[in-house]
C-alpha cells in the first residue's frame, strides 16, 4: 500500500514539474522582453533628466558674455588700462562660477582676462582662428566645445560681440568646465557620453571614452577640427566598429549595452546606455523567485498529501531524515530569495536617489524667478514716484521717500542673484541666527503693493517677542513671499480676500510653528498629494512653472525643517512651516 501511495505521489509531482517547465520556458521569452521594455522606460527617464540638468547648465551661463559685452566701462578699459580689466573680470569670474572670462580685440587677440594671475594667463593670445571669435564677429554671438590650447583644459565657449554702431568693435568670451556635470555620472554609477555634430564624444562619464568617434570622420571633418585645433593631439580614434545611428544596441570593449538617445541643443546628442546583463540579471531574479514559487507549491502538494495518508503511513527513519533534508533544501532557497529581494530594494532606492540627485540640478535656473517680486515692487514705487501733486507737480517728499525702499529692493535683488550659483548646492549655503518676525517683515514689504492692489487684508498674530531660528535672512524671506502670493491668488475670485499670519513658539518641543492661512476655495485631494512635486500647478500654462512650493520646502528642509499644507476647517488653505527653535 505505503508502495502505491508512493508512486502516486511521485507521479502527480512529476507531472507537476513538467507542467511547471513547460510554461517557464514559453515565459522566458516574455520576461526578458518586459524586463527590455522597463530598462528602456527607466532610461528614458534618466536621459531626460541629464538631459535637463546639463541644458540648465549651459544655459545657466549663457547670458554672462552678453553681459560683459554692454559694461561700456570695461570694455575701453581692456583697452586702456588692462590692469583694472583683469581685476574686473577676475571678481566677475568668482562671482559667476564661469572657469574664465575674457576680452578680445576684433582681431583675435586677448587683451584682458580673469587668469591673467595664472602661468597659462590668455593675456596677448590671439584666438581668431576659434570658430567662437568668427561666430561672434559675423553674427554677433558664438558657441564651441574644445581643448585649449593654451590651458589644456576642455571647456565650452560662449562668446559675443560688441558692437559700436554696425561694427564688431571686440568680443567677450566666457569658458565653462563642464567637468562637474560628468562627475554627477560618475558618482551615479551611469554609463554616458556626448557627441557633438561630427560624432566626437566631448563629455563621459568614462574617461577612456572621451574624444573617441562614432563614425570615421572624412577628409572635410578632420581638416576643419585641425584647423581649428578643436581637440589638441587626440587621436580621435573610433569607439566601436559596429555602431549604426538610431540604433538600439552599441558594442564598446566586448561589452553590448542597449542605448538611449536624445538631443542637447541643436548640435549636441545625449547617450544613455544599459548593460544588457542588466536584462538577464533581472530575469535570472525573477527566475530564482519562479524557482522558489515552484520548490515552495511541490512542498505544500508534498505535505498534503502527507497529511491525508497520515494515518495510513508508517513513516520509516530513513523517509523522515529524507524529509527533514528537503524542508533544509528548502528552507535555504527560501533564505536566498530573501536575500536577493533585499538587495533589489536596495539598488532600487539608490537608484531613486540618484534620480532625484539629477532632477535637482533642473532647480538651478528656476531661482530667477524670485526676482519678479522685487522688479514689480520697484516699478510700482517708480509709477507712483511720477504721479504730480495736487498743484500739478512731482512730489519730492514722495521721491525721497521712496529711494530707501527701492534701495533695499535692489539690495535684495543682489543677493538673490549672488546665491544662483549655490542654489542647488545643498548644505552650501551658511545659516546664522535670524529673527523670523523680520524676515516675514522683508517679505511683506516685497509684497505690499500686489496685496493693497488686490485688497487684501493681512494680519500677522504674535508675541512682542523675538522668534530666533537658524537659517538664512534672504531665502526665508523667498518662503514667506511664495506662501503669501500663493494665498493671494488662491483668493483671486473672493469678495473678501484676508490673509492671517500666525507665529507661536513652542518652548517644551522646541519648535517655532508659522501658519499662513487664506480664505480661498482650499485645494482638493489630488492638489495636497502633487503640491511640492516640481513643475506641478494649478495655474494656466504659462502663469507658474510650478516650482515655488518646491524651493520653499527645499529651503525649509535645509533649515531642518518640515514645510506642510493642509485645507482649514471653515475654508481656504493653511501652510505650516516647523523650525527648530534657536
């Protein structure tokens, strides 16, 4: 009997496992084409987002020869006190974060620059055969990426023109290190380059990479970057052998990767690349769980079966030590799954972070958005600066007046524009003792002649006290101005628009607590869930780009604080900022 009940088992188990193999293998094909299709989303989405921070980059200095170019008064001193130009440029260069600024005649020579301390100074060197010079002479204004010649450091140029009349009378030139953005791949772990029109990777995350080519460049190419003295003595050798353009596949080092690719501008071509044991490793992960979904459901089908001819079955000493053996077995693989499911979450969140890491990097340029404030403020006190008195005259008191507040705005106006290049940089910026009763007095008269124009009521309830937090004066004010504008335009269709500013100090949790409330219309389920992603708003397109909720709270949480939203019992919304108190 014990015989027969034996065999049974085993067939039914045996059947069980071909089944089981059968539809494995018509699986497999199925799980590394959906595994392909994930890594290839997932790369489109990190491609964009390089994409974006290296675009923010260029961007980000992309006005600062336009700028030099209109300082009439270092321009003629480049010309006729080159010592004053020098130290000039040099506090413009710190200030801007640019690796060299400089100014040339229209004939190609330098006559100032801010490395003129340096041994590899640009002072009396003449670039005219630069495709940057020959831009900015002929149009006014020039791109290029290229190894100096004299520093021997890769850079990208940004040049243009000054013109007096309809001449070329000089040209400003600004070089960026683009080396802090390849420095991001490498500590993401990514596989990246650039290449830029004649297919010459100018940027990678792999040094061995750089200055390597897609395609065989032609006689025409190879003359041009000679003449040019684009990439000094590299050999520009190719990359791979078999690489077809808009191809989903490239083979570098023995290594096959599947590859993404986008646009950066309108000469430059980002590449993102997957190593494709990435696919099989996913699939022999999902394996190893099918593996172990199998083992466990041939136990469960053992022990059953065990259990309904409990009674029948005298189980031998040698069954029982076999048994006791297959639970071990099992036991260990259900370890091993464990074990791998543990390290997926933990490249999953790294891999979460990193993305995050780049994403901020798009942040950068949205600073300059703060400055709208100030700039409104300043034209509503110069408009109201012209309006004549009552004999038909301009007020002079008035003017006088006025000037103190206009002087405070551009003071903040400096400052805000001192901090764009550190904006993104976490932990950067230094926090000093500040009152927070001040800074919401800052941000209030940054705002109130938007709030008296729309007449709206403030009221700020607090102790004749001072509420002292760590943190920095001009980027609390920058919280306060977008949670009061927001609150103002949440109340746009109210008869009655009041907005209610509430400080408390909570000495036994150490906190100080702000609530700004408005009596809007409130916000619905979705808008509290998406409130402080970037980019997200409930304005029309065109009014916000969605990202001052998302620069506050940045700013808070560099306060080691929290910044939180919340609908009002009665109406409107209510924003809760919690420092720790000083």
């Amino acid at each position: 009997m014990t015989f027969m009940i034996e065999k049974l088992t085993k067939g039914y188990v045996g059947a069980f496992i071909i089944v089981s193999a059968i539809t494995a293998l018509w699986a497999h094909q199925g799980i590394i084409e959906s595994h392909t299709k994930d890594l290839q989303a997932k790369a489109s989405e990190r491609v964009s987002l390089y994409q974006g921070s290296l675009n923010n980059e260029l961007k980000r200095f992309g006005f600062l020869p336009h700028i030099v170019a209109r300082n009439q008064e270092l321009i003629d001193s480049a010309f006729s006190n080159p010592d004053q130009a020098n130290i000039s440029l040099e506090g413009i260069k710190n200030a801007s974060g640019a690796d060299v600024i400089y100014v040339m005649s229209k004939f190609g020579k330098t006559l100032a620059s801010s490395n003129w301390r340096s041994p590899t100074s640009f002072v009396g060197n003449n670039f005219a055969f630069r495709p940057y010079f020959k831009e900015a002479v002929s149009a006014g204004k020039g791109y290029f990426f290229g190894i100096g010649t004299t520093s021997k450091k890769p850079g990208y140029y940004i040049s243009s023109g000054v013109s007096e009349g309809n001449e070329i009378t000089a040209v400003t030139v600004a070089k960026v290190d683009l080396s802090i953005i390849e420095n991001t791949w490498v500590e993401a772990g990514e596989n990246i380059f650039v290449t830029n029109r004649d297919g010459v990777i100018i940027l990678s995350s792999k040094e061995k990479w750089k200055y390597s080519a897609l395609f065989p460049l032609n006689t025409k190419q190879l003359s041009s970057i000679s003449e040019q003295r684009q990439f000094a003595d590299e050999r520009l050798n190719l990359l791979t052998d078999t690489y077809q353009a808009n191809d989903s596949e490239i083979m570098i080092d023995g290594i096959s990767y599947l590859e993404k690719v986008t646009d950066v501008g309108e000469q430059w071509k980002m590449h993102f690349l997957t190593p494709e044991s990435s696919v099989t490793q996913l699939a022999v992960v999902t394996w190893a769980k099918i593996g172990s979904i199998i083992l466990g459901a041939v136990a469960i089908f053992l022990l059953i079966w065990l259990s309904q001819f409990h009674d029948k079955l005298q189980v031998s000493r040698q069954e029982f030590f076999e048994l006791k053996k297959l639970n071990s077995l099992l036991k260990k693989e259900i370890e091993n799954r464990q074990k791998i499911e543990g390290e997926l979450i933990v490249a999953q969140k790294d891999i979460k972070r990193t993305s995050k890491l780049a994403a901020m990097g798009q942040l950068s340029a949205s600073i300059i958005h703060e400055l709208g404030q100030p700039l409104s403020a300043m034209k509503t006190y110069i408009a109201s600066s012209q309006l004549p008195n009552e004999q038909n005259q301009i007020d002079i008191d008035h003017m006088q007046s006025i000037l103190p507040k206009l002087e405070g705005l551009v003071d903040r106006m400096a400052e805000i524009s001192q901090q764009l290049k550190f904006f993104t940089r976490s932990g950067e910026n230094e926090l000093s003792l500040i009152d927070i009763r001040h800074a919401l007095n800052q941000a209030l008269t940054i705002t109130q002649s938007d709030l008296e124009e729309e007449n709206v009521e403030i009221e700020v309830l607090c102790e004749d006290v001072t509420y002292l937090v760590m943190a920095g004066q001009v980027r609390m004010e920058q919280v306060f101005i977008n949670l009061i504008n927001n609150a103002r335009v949440a109340m746009t269709h109210c008869k009655t628009k009041k907005i209610t500013v509430r400080i408390d100090a909570k000495e036994e949790e150490g906190q100080i607590i702000v609530k700004v409330k408005d009596i809007g219309e409130g916000m619905s389920k979705d808008t509290l869930h998406a409130l402080f992603d970037p980019f997200y708003t409930t304005k029309p397109s065109g009014v916000s780009l969605g990202l001052g909720l998302t620069i506050s709270t940045n700013i808070i949480h560099e306060f080691h604080g929290s910044l939180t939203a919340m609908n009002n019992t009665g109406k409107g919304a209510c924003f809760i900022i919690t420092l720790p108190m000083a």
